[in-house]
C-alpha cells in the first residue's frame, strides 16, 4: 500500500513540474488610457439618434442635439484607422436643421477641445489625402472651389495649382447644371448629361439622348472628348470615364458581350489598353494591374510596360492593396492558397492550406494578416484566421475587424453564444467576449453594447459613460 502511495504521489509531482499552457489574462495588460472627447449619441422618444460629445471622465461636452457626429480622422491603406493624437483630433457636425435652401448639407467643424469653430456653411468638410494634417471644406455657396481651414476655423485658399486640380477632379469633378449647356460645332443637340474638366482646358461630355429616344437609350451615355471651344478632339466613344488621378482617365467601352478599358490622358491619347478592367489606386502608383486573358499583368505608369503577369485561377480573383512601395496583390481562389504577391519584386507570400480564404487585413510590416473564408466552413468557429507572416494561426473566429491598431473578434463566448472581443495583432485576448457590440473609437477607447447597456468603455473594459 506504501508502495502505491508514493508512486502516486510521484506521478502528482511529475505533472506538477509538467509546463503548463498560460492563458492570457485581460485584466493584466497595461492599457493606455482614454484621452479627448468621443462621439456619442441617444436615441430620443421618437426614434431618432442625436449626437454629442463626451470626455474622458464621462461627462457630456456637446449636448445630444446633432444629426451627426464624427472624427476627422485619417485612414491608412491597411483598412486600420491611424490614430490621431488628442489635440488634432477634430470633429465635423451635421444639423438637418440647417438644411439649405437648395437641399445642401450644412457642415460646421468643432475644435478638439468642443467649440463651433465654423457656423453651418460647408457641405463637404475632410482631410487633404496627402498631407492628413491640413483640413480642407466646400462652401455651399461656392462649390466650384475648395479652401483650407486652419485651427481656428479660420478660411485660408489654396494656391497650389496641382491641390486644386486633384481636389476638383478626384472629389467633385463634374460641372454645375448650368455648365452642361456648352456651345461649338460638335455639341449635341441636347446638350450633355454631365461634363468634365480636364487639366488642359479640354472637356469630357456626356451625350444627352434625345427625349423620344426611350428609357433604354440613356442607360449607356456616350462620353466624348471635346475641346474648350466645343469641337470633337477625337471620335473614340466611351461609356464610362473616370478620374484616376496624376492627369489619367479610366476610359471604358460597353459592348454588348464584352468591354474594354483604356488609360487615356487629358487630350484624349491612349496610354494603354485596350483590357479587360483595370485595378488602380493613388497610394499603389506608379504601378497598376491591367487584367487580359486570365491574367493581372503589372504595368508601370510611367510608359504603361508591364514588368510581369500574374496567373488569375480559373476559380479565382485578385484583389490590389494599397500600401505605397509595400503595394501588393491578393489573389484568392476556391482550390489554390491564398498567395500575396508584392508588387515592386513578384516576390510571393503563399499561405498553404487556405485555399477559398480572402485577404481580411493586415499590418504594416505584412507580419500579421487577417484570413477570412469565403465558403461554408465546417467549423463556423473558424471561418477568420489571424496568422503570422510564417502563416501559423494565433487565434480564429466567426470574423476579424481590423480597428485603429487592433482586432475586433467576433467569436462564440463559453455558453456558445456570439459575442464581440478586443484582441491585438498578437492573437492575445484583451477584452473577453461579453459583448453584443464593439468598435474601437479614436482616443483609446470603445463604443461598447453589454448586456443591453450601450456606452462608452476604456480599452481595460471600464465604463466611462
């Protein structure tokens, strides 16, 4: 009996000395804490949502009255918020009450610290893309132009010729209605649908239909080019031109079986095409994806020479992400691995095993990408996958949002119930999965629903309002 006594307790004390898998505790980690006001709303006794602002310390800055409420805040490539520090974190308000006479949104801009900086005066009010430190606004009444506001709310002009031409082209390109009516030898009898400037005084138009022509007639407006003076630069017809920016347009034509897609500049010459469709996009240039024949081929915009080609599946899509010289393409099939190709090198990350995954996310370093299926998994539980650059799974879920830094999972908590939690790009669980809503605010902190209660919560899980 002694003798069985004590091999057991040495099978106890062997399993004592056994390492053991440490759960990540949410309540340890150092959080940072919340600073600035949050946008906030209630919903009143008639079903209507007003916004306000609240502080740190819970207490209400701007009374719940606003039809709208929201940051200026920046965005990188990544679909991550980049986060702004508290005294540079402004604000744009939206009172429906102060609708103009001509049916245009008033926008006014609110200090990082609550104030009206502006009345109502602005239908547009952002952040100049390149420079995210430079706010720029639309006066309602003069929306042919663009200004900047400093941090006084104070209207300064733009005097960069390149700024204004980017901004009017890229954001709000076409003419007044009083603008579509132009004159010379070619303009049609109607007038046009839409016009558009371009950088040399040439004009895209946008050819009205006669009006006994039928509705099935205006679906494919033909978009020509014309010069200042109304006369046809060339006869190319297009049913599609878009703005893309460094002096391009994406010129489409709509066939009846298929259509095909140029690179034009602004007096009308094709730089490359004709192609199936093009991917673009500012923070990708100077290169571009042009898609032929089941494949992406990568092309310099500087002279349109395609550098290599990329084999599409024949169940398969591509996907561009944006990220400057870290530019790359995702491309996802339903029987090959999801494989990301850079597109300075053709260099591939190719994640085996997940096949019918798309990309979700990932970070700047490319060392940390959220995985998402596309199909019906087995395991619901696993239908997102955060990975390491290695493509070794750190945690899995119904789905990944990735927000200002940080991962919103939305997984099943204990009792098998779908619940939202806070995780970093480590797959550490920062906030456990208690609740019905989740979203990462500006200023360290979270838009939360739990248990019914709707607020505002810091990153540790504590209510602040």
């Amino acid at each position: 009996m002694k003798r069985l006594l004590a091999i057991f307790a040495a099978i106890l004390y062997l399993a004592s000395c056994t390492p053991q898998a440490q759960e990540y505790e949410p309540d340890i980690w150092e959080f940072p804490e919340p600073d600035g006001l949050f946008v906030f709303y209630e919903v009143n006794s008639h079903g209507k949502a007003l916004y306000g602002l609240v502080d740190a310390a819970g207490d209400v800055v701007m009374p719940f009255q606003y039809s709208h409420i929201s940051v200026l805040q920046p965005q990188d490539t990544t679909g991550m918020d980049i986060s702004t520090i508290v005294d540079e974190r402004f604000f744009r308000v939206l009172n429906l009450e102060n609708v103009m006479e001509d049916l245009q949104l008033g926008w006014a801009l609110i200090s990082p610290q609550g104030r009206f900086l502006t009345g109502f005066d602005y239908d547009y009010i952002g952040l100049l893309p390149s420079d995210p430190t430079q706010i720029i606004a639309r006066r309602a009444d003069n929306p042919e132009h663009f200004i900047f506001l400093d941090r006084y709310g104070q209207e300064d002009l733009i005097e960069n010729e390149q700024i204004i031409y980017t901004l009017t082209k890229h954001y709000y390109r076409l003419l007044p209605r009083e603008e579509w009516w132009r004159f010379g030898p070619d303009i049609p009898e109607y007038g046009f649908e839409w016009t558009m400037d371009t950088h040399m005084g040439n004009f895209w138009g946008a050819a009205t239909f006669a009006p006994d022509a039928g509705l099935g007639a205006a679906s494919l407006p033909e978009i020509r080019l014309y010069s200042e003076n109304g006369a046809l630069i060339n006869r190319n017809i297009y049913h599609l031109v878009e703005y893309i920016g460094e002096g391009m347009y994406l010129a489409v034509t709509q066939g009846e079986r298929v259509s095909e897609s140029f690179i034009v500049n602004y007096s009308g010459r094709r730089l490359a095409g004709p192609y199936e469709s093009f991917y673009h996009h500012p923070d990708a240039l100077p290169l571009m994806l042009g898609i032929s024949q089941g494949y992406a081929n990568v092309l310099t915009t500087n002279g349109f020479r395609e550098l290599y080609s990329i084999a599409i599946p024949e169940d398969g899509w591509v996907n561009l992400v944006p990220m400057g010289l870290q530019s790359f393409v995702a491309v996802s099939s339903q029987t090959q691995p999801l494989t990301l190709v850079k597109l300075s090198s053709g260099e591939e990350i190719v994640f085996e095993g997940f096949e019918n995954y798309m990309l979700g996310g990932q970070t700047q370093d490319l060392d940390g990408f959220i995985l998402l299926y596309m199909g019906e998994h087995e395991d619901p539980s696993r239908m997102a996958a955060l990975v390491d650059g290695q493509g070794s799974v750190l945690a899995s879920g119904l789905t990944f949002s990735p927000q200002m830094g940080y991962i919103v999972a939305r997984v099943y908590n204990e009792y098998d119930e779908v619940r939202y939690s806070l995780m970093d790009w480590e797959g550490r669980t920062l906030l456990p999965a208690q609740f019905e809503s989740l979203e990462v605010l500006p200023g360290n902190a979270l838009l939360a629903v739990q248990e019914g209660r709707a607020g505002i919560i810091d990153l540790g899980g504590n209510w602040i309002f």
